[in-house]
C-alpha cells in the first residue's frame, strides 16, 4: 500500500472509529460525508493505480456482493453476512448498529414473521477511495409484510467495502428513507 492509500486508509479507519461511538445519527451522517468529501481529492491521485478492467471487474464484484448482502438479510442467512462483514461492520440507519445488535434485530424481525422481498436496486453507482476501497450508493424500494401489515420504504443507501484477504467485505452500511 503507498503512503497515499495509507494516509486514506489510515483517516478513513480514525472517521470509523469516531462514527462508533457518536451519540446522534444526523451528526454521525455529518462527519461521514465530511470524511468523504476531504479523501476525494487524495481518491482521484490514488485510483489511478486501478486499470480501467480492474476497476470494472471489481465494481461488478463489489455490487454483485451489495446483493448478496442484501439477499442474505431479508433470508436471515446469518452465515453468509458473516463472510460479507468486517468483523468492525457497522450500520447507520434508523440507529447505530455494531454486527452482532444487526443480527440480534434481524433474529427479532425473523421471530416476528415479517417476510420481505428482495431490494430494488437503482442507479447504483461504485467509486473506489483507493484499489482497496470503494463505496456503493444507490437508491432502493423494499417492500414486505410484518405483523400482517404491508410495507414499501424508498431509501438511499451506501455501503464502504474493503478489500481485504482477497475479498470485499462490508464495513459500514447506511440507509436514509428517501424523503427524510
């Protein structure tokens, strides 16, 4: 790794360790974004070390894991998000989340009987931080049914992966209702 990606690597790791321990979603929204608006300028210089096929080859690799990820939660397959999370995985959406209160909550929603269809996915769009690094944002419509009630929620989500011992993993993921 140059001293480049080392330098994003390094704040990207310091901005994760901050957003865990931050007390209000809004103000963890807040230094994300900041976070990855100040690495785009060293992101451009850095991805240059990615061919254009590597690029999109990983790409392919990294949104066909976003559904993976996706199809492993709503199938409450808890064995497959443990091989697309970082052992760090954290979630933002309507609270904080570490790996094991997601699967505590997923145990939850499964007990209730909810079955959820799986994610529409649109405009999905991978840039990658450094060769080893890269985001997934797109916006999404989810629907199912829970305690014999109907849903559908439009969100835009994000996800950071990570390469790391030969494979993208999932570090952070977020999801915003669309509208809010």
């Amino acid at each position: 790794m140059g001293a480049l990606s080392g330098r994003v690597f390094s704040r990207a790791n310091r901005a994760l360790s901050v957003l865990r321990r931050w007390p209000s979603r809004a103000d963890a929204i807040g230094v994300a974004l900041l976070v990855a608006l100040a690495a785009g300028p060293l992101a451009k210089t850095e991805t240059k070390q990615l061919s254009d096929a590597a690029a999109s080859a990983a790409a392919k690799d990294i949104v066909a894991r976003e559904v993976a990820f996706q199809k492993s939660e709503i199938d409450f397959n808890y064995a497959a998000l443990e091989k697309l999370m970082t052992p760090e995985y954290v979630e933002l959406s309507q609270s904080f989340m570490n790996r094991d209160q997601i699967f505590a909550t997923l145990r939850r929603v499964s007990g209730a009987g909810c079955r959820i269809q799986p994610v529409r996915m649109r405009d999905a769009r991978v840039t990658f931080l450094t060769p080893e690094i890269a985001t997934v944002v797109y916006r999404a419509t989810q629907a199912g049914t829970c305690s014999g009630r109907t849903f559908s929620v439009d969100a835009n989500i994000s996800t950071l992966w990570i390469h790391r011992d030969g494979r993208w993993q999932a570090e952070m993921h977020s999801e915003l209702i669309a509208g809010s």
